[in-house]
C-alpha cells in the first residue's frame, strides 16, 4: 500500500512540470515582457504564495468532504465518529493558521511594494 501511493505521489510531481510552465508566476524576462530586476522577486513571491493558498484551500476541502464522509459511515461506531470529528477540527484549525500566515506575509509584502 506504501509502495502504491508513493508511486502515484511520484507521478504527479512528474507530470506537474510539464502542466504549469510558470504561466503568470514570473513576471518577467519573457517575450513581450520587462528584464527581471530584483524588485520582481517580491511579485514571484507573492503570486506563489497565492496560487499555494489557493491549492490549500482545493486540500482542505477534499479532507473535509473525506471526514464527512467517514463520519456518515460510522453508523454508530464511536470512535470513527470521534477520528472524524478530530479531522474536521483539525482541518479547520489548519486552514485558519495558513490563512493567518498568509495575511502576515501578504501584509508584509505588501508594506515592502
């Protein structure tokens, strides 16, 4: 069971590279746009730290959909209520810490632009 989804984990961090590009993510030194100062790494920055909240919101709500499922099934079954209970607590209070981490960030980028 290791040894399959690590295979599946290694398939996507192949595949993703080839889906992206950096699209939109540097914005600079391509065709049409501006030579790449230093001040453009702030911008980098802030765009990766915005697409990485967006794929962490995409994570969390597939793990709260997950607990809720698993806490339907549990028809009765205690602890199982109890594990999805922890994981629906424990998703939220994530999100709310990376939330809050990338209000910090953004202010501080922000302050820096």
């Amino acid at each position: 069971m290791y040894r399959k989804g690590l295979l599946i984990i290694v398939g996507i961090l192949l595949t993703i590279p080839l889906l992206t590009f950096a699209a939109g993510l540097v914005p600079c030194g391509g065709p049409g746009e501006p030579v790449c100062q230093a001040c453009y790494a702030v911008e980098m920055l802030n765009g990766l730290l915005d697409w990485l909240v967006g794929i962490l919101s995409v994570v969390f709500a597939i793990i709260v959909v997950t607990a809720g499922f698993n806490l339907v099934i549990s028809t009765g079954n205690a602890s199982a209520k109890e594990k999805a209970k922890s994981m629906i607590t424990n998703a939220f209070v994530g999100f709310v810490i990376v939330l809050a981490a990338w209000l910090l960030i953004d202010y501080g980028m922000r302050f820096l632009v």
